[in-house]
C-alpha cells in the first residue's frame, strides 16, 4: 500500500468514525404516552420507525410509547412529562400552548362478552344499538331479557329483485352462479343526489359484510358479483335508505337460546378517549337515556348513579377491560376490536341506524368514518344518523398531540407521525384491527401534520 493510500484509508476511517460518533451524540430517545385505544398500533408503528434507516438514520432515534389513557396522555403531554401524546378526546381545559392535533388511526370499540351457556354456543350475540345502550346504563340486567332474545332469532327474508324508492330504481338479476346489478336515476334524482354515493353493501349469514357499489352516479350503473347463499343486498343513496334485495330465500340471523344470567358491566377506571367516544355514541343517539354530557370519565357520563351491588366493575385500560371479560363469565364491555381479538373475547354485531347488524372490523369501520367530517382543529365529528348499510357504529379516531414549536423532541415526533400516517398504518393497521385514515380525514391529517414543529 503506498504513503498516499494509507493516508486516503486513515481519512476515510477517520470520517466514518467521527460520522458514527456524531449519530450517536446525536440520538434522542423521545417518550410519548396516552391513549391504550391505539397502543396496539403505536407499539406496531414504534418498532417499525425504529429500525426502519430511512426515516430514522442510522436507527438513531427510539420512539416509545406508554398505555395511560387519554386524560393521563393529554395532562402529561402538557406538563411535559411526554414528548408527544395520543388521545381520542380533545381537551376540555389545561390544553398547551402551540398545540397541534393531528389525526392517526381510527377503529371500532367493539362491544366484548362472555356468555357461557348460550346455545349455539358459538353464535355471534347480535344487539340493537338501543339494547347496547340500556345494558351500559344498568337498565337491562339479564342476557335474557326479552330485547337480547328478539334480537337473537332467525328470520327470512323474501326474494325482492327490485326496490325503487326517491326516483332510484335498483334491479338484481341472477344468472348461473353471478348476481348483476343495475342502478338507474330519474332525471331529477340525478340532479338531486349527484354529490351524493349509490352503494350496495352485501351481507351474508355468518360472514363479513362486503362492499358491491360504492361511488357516485352519473350514469346508469351495471356491476356483477358472484352468488353466495343467505345473502342481502342493502341499497343506499347517501344516507337515504332505497330497499332490501334478495335474489333467493335468505335466512337471516340464528336463533339464540339466552342463559337467565346475570349481566356484569365493565368500564373504565380511568380518565378513557374509548369511554369519551362511547359515551358520546350513546348519548347522541339515546338521549333520552343517556341525558349527562360526554366525559372521559364513565361515572361522570353515567346516567344517574352506578350501581353499587357488584354488577358494574371497572378495570384500567382497554388492556384490563379484554382481559376481565376475558375470565368472567355474564361481563359485557366496550374496547377497541384488537384487544378482544388479541383475548379470544367474542364481539357482538351492531344494529346500525340502516338496521342492519354489522360486525365490528377494519373495513366497517371505515365505512363509517366515510359519513363524518373534519374540523378546522382537525378533530372529527362523527353522525350517528348515517345509514350506510355495511358501517358499523361505534368508532373512534385516535389524535396524536404534537406541538407548533419547534424543537429536537418536536422533529423526531413530526417524522414518526409521518411513517405511522404514511408507511405504517396503510400497510398493517387492517391486519392488527385498526382502521387506516383515508379520504378527507386522512388529507386533515396531512394538514395538520405540516404545523407541528413550525412547519419544519
């Protein structure tokens, strides 16, 4: 090797060093804390930014993340005892200066049970969104109370190949082993519901609800599925139901025999996003029931006083709530759908304001959040009243809070925000029972995004 190569190879091993020396001085371990709704898929996207080189050079930066609870997240955001925060409710008082919302990942609270004794055994419960909202305010105490057992009987449902209803006229037609559509508009339908979604939604006994049509009409619309046995066809023009279809005898539902078993409530114990969103589903759409204004805080949201002869219990975290259910046989809780899954707990099927039973799932979910808006702040408003056919109702959206300001702690969270939104969430939210953001929720996000850390 000549003078001049081993100089060039010290040089060279002198830049790398002092390269490596500086990405280690320079790494940052930045902690956010809050929301357990989303944890699941902070530890997902977590791990995912850490050990992923283009978005965290050298592997330098660790994000963390810590299950407390929306309220915990949202006071420790503001104090600073995390970098960054997530919650699925705003702030009511003691928000930070300079504070930036930005919408991550929303998902379905699913309503978990432990009924043994049922038989089927394995039947999925099915409940009206009424039922849900009596047994949560203690005022259905029984899994066979007569409003669980109507909504556990089979019934059919007759063959209808034609339903016409404001103008819109929608025939199904069954050839061989494929079911064909065709949509058609009067004049001034088309006129009167041109910003407005035709969809047919597909629901079949035991199965998910599947998406036929989904889009806007401009001309008449054929579209060909193929046939499976014990299925409806719900037809929507925006939120104005057009009929049922059904191109064969269905039977609809499964006759549940109900044990005379006493019903054990489960919420949290914990200032909860999950119980802010729960409430706020209940009392937006059972007022009358539900009567006090939407908390973080269950007892407080309760109507009236909670039960003191051991039929409501509490337990921390959607975390405590799978796992109590999980182990306790009559308990029926609200959590968001990984938990259970992650559990075993069974999660029963919603009736919808359209009236159809909906599993909870990533893809329900997002139906739903197609029928909600986005404010300035970049909080979502979700309507309760929205009759899609394959929307399944209870949901929520989990915030990241981040800040204007700019700093260090500030930029490394503005990049993890970017992946989870980005890269992560689009590509294993669906698999982990999250629901990824998209459409104008999605573009907020963006927005939003483009503020923290003063836009840098």
């Amino acid at each position: 090797m000549t003078f001049r190569r081993k100089i060039s190879v010290v040089a060279a091993l002198a830049i790398a060093t002092t390269a490596a020396v500086s990405t280690q001085a320079n790494a940052a371990a930045v902690g956010g804390g809050g929301a357990s709704f989303m944890a699941n898929m902070m530890d997902i996207c977590a791990s995912g930014f850490n050990k992923n080189e283009l978005v965290n050079p050298g592997k330098a930066d660790t994000i963390t993340y810590a299950s407390v609870g929306s309220s915990a997240g949202k006071t420790g955001f503001a104090n600073g005892t995390y970098k960054f925060g997530g919650s699925e409710s705003a702030y009511t008082s003691g928000a930070p200066a300079n504070l930036v919302y930005v919408p991550l990942i929303g998902g379905s609270i699913a309503i978990g049970y432990k009924v043994d004794g049922m038989s089927p055994a394995n039947a999925q419960v099915r409940l009206t969104s009424e039922t849900v909202a009596k047994i949560f305010a203690g005022q259905i105490k029984k899994w066979n109370d007569p409003a669980i057992v109507a909504s556990n009987k089979a019934s059919t449902v007759k063959k209808k190949l034609s339903a016409s209803k404001l103008g819109v006229t929608v025939t199904a037609k069954k050839v061989a082993a494929n079911v064909t559509f065709t949509v058609k508009m009067t004049a001034a339908a088309k006129t009167k519901y041109k910003n407005a979604k035709v969809t047919i939604s597909a629901a079949t006994l035991g199965g998910a609800t599947k998406s036929i049509i989904n889009s806007r009409y401009t001309k008449p619309m054929t579209k060909t599925t193929a046939y499976v046995a014990n299925t409806t066809y719900q037809v929507n023009v925006g939120k104005n139901p057009i009929g049922v279809l059904a191109v064969a005898t269905v039977k609809d539902g499964v006759t549940i025999t109900m044990p005379d078993l006493a019903i054990r409530v489960v919420h949290r114990s914990d200032g909860s996003g999950t119980t802010n969103n729960f409430i706020n589903f209940l009392n937006k759409s059972f007022p009358a029931i539900w009567n006090k204004p939407t908390s973080d805080t269950y007892s407080t949201g309760f109507p009236g006083t909670l039960p003191s002869d051991g039929s409501f219990q509490s337990a921390k975290g959607n975390e405590g709530l799978s796992s109590y259910v999980s182990q306790n046989n009559g308990a029926i809780t609200y959590a968001e759908l990984s938990f259970l899954e992650e559990r075993g707990v069974a999660a029963a099927a919603i009736q919808n304001p359209s009236g159809t039973y909906v599993s909870p799932s990533p893809s329900t979910s997002a139906s739903w959040l197609e029928g909600a808006e986005v404010g300035a702040e970049g909080l979502v408003t979700q309507n309760y009243a929205y009759t899609a056919s394959d929307a399944y109702p209870i949901n929520a959206v989990s915030y990241g809070l981040a800040s204007s300001a700019a700093s260090a702690d500030m930029s490394i969270s503005k990049r993890f925000f970017s992946y989870f939104l980005n890269t992560c969430a689009p590509k294993s939210a669906p698999g982990a029972g999250y629901t990824p953001l998209v459409g104008k929720i999605l573009e907020k996000a963006v927005s939003q995004l483009a503020k923290v850390n003063g836009g840098a």
